[in-house]
C-alpha cells in the first residue's frame, strides 16, 4: 500500500500572507511541522494560548490535513 504525503498550508490556516506548506507521511507529522513553524515565524499566533485554545487549534488542524 502507497501512503500518501499530508499536507497542511498557512493559508489553510487563515495566513494569506505566508506560503509555508507542512508535509508528511501523517496528520501528526504535518501538525507538529505547523506547530514549529507557526511558533518561530508567527509567535503572535501562539503566544498566551491555553491548554483548551490549543486543543481547539489541533481539532482544527486535524480536519484541514490533506493529501499532496
């Protein structure tokens, strides 16, 4: 069986002015990718959230995962 590549943007994510794209070989992968990436160039994003805001963000995330 052929696993696809997952993929998720930062305009998925709502940041129409960045063209970071996560990949990987599971919806894990890809949101610990876009996780890093939001942290270090949109800290803004990230800064203050709680445990259930975060929680929320991965539910979002995991639904808008998709194949490359």
């Amino acid at each position: 069986m052929i696993k696809k590549k997952m993929e998720l943007s930062c305009h998925d994510m709502g940041m129409k002015t960045c063209n970071f794209v996560a990949k990987g070989k599971t919806k894990h992968k890809v949101e610990e990718e876009m996780i890093k990436h939001a942290a270090k160039v949109h800290p803004e994003v990230m800064e203050g959230k709680s445990d259930a805001e975060m929680k929320k963000m991965l539910h979002e995330m995991d639904k808008m995962v998709h194949a490359a």
